[in-house]
C-alpha cells in the first residue's frame, strides 16, 4: 500500500505542546495534520492490520532548513494506527525513512507492505 500527500508532517518537537499547568495537549499543528491526512487514507487493507511489516517513509521538505530525520516518525505512524491503516505500530520489524528536497513542492510518501521476516 502506498499513501502520497502534498504536505510533510509536523516535527516531534511541537506534536505536544505544555500548557502554564504543565499538562501535555495536542498542538493544534498536529491536529491539523491529522484531520489533512484523512483525505489521503486509501481503502483500508485488513491485511495489514496485524502481523509484521516494513514500512518505508520518503520525506520530501520544500527548502533546506535543518530537519532531523527522526522527528516525523511519531506523527505519521499515530496516524497509521489512528484510521486503522495498521493495527498497531508495534508491528513494524523495519523502517526505512529518507528525507530529501524538492525546492517548493513538500510531500509524503509511505510505503507499507508485509514483512518477508529480517
């Protein structure tokens, strides 16, 4: 299964923002994101909802700017298991993310299939 969108998600740094008595909440960025990734979710595949997978995330950012690879996982993989794409994101044996530019043009793409074992 392939899922494509327009966008990059947002940084593991502003996912759950504090508010002055400390309680954690989700950042209305986030929110954002996640109502936005719902019109790309394709047909679900029961299939995928449990036994291990490989998923493979292509990162493409808009300019240049420092972005730590590791700080869009979280999002994009909530998502998955939020509209039920994947069962649980504990199923993932590997994960493979590049991130790359392509000058004004921000997109996704992730790439879910079965696991062959590792």
């Amino acid at each position: 299964m392939v899922i494509s969108f327009p966008f990059t998600p947002p940084s593991l740094n502003c996912l759950y923002p504090s508010s002055r008595s400390g309680i954690r909440f989700k950042s209305k960025r986030y929110k954002a994101f996640i109502e936005r990734f719902a019109l790309y979710v394709p047909d679900r595949n029961p299939t995928l909802l449990n036994g291990d997978l490989h998923v493979e995330i292509n990162l493409y950012f808009a300019d240049k700017r420092r972005h730590d690879i590791d700080n869009f996982n979280k999002a994009i993989l909530d998502t998955l298991v939020l509209y039920e794409v994947i069962g649980d994101d504990n199923q993932i044996q590997k994960l493979v993310v590049e991130k790359r530019y392509e000058k004004g043009k921000p997109c996704t793409i992730i790439e879910i299939k079965k696991s062959k074992g590792i």
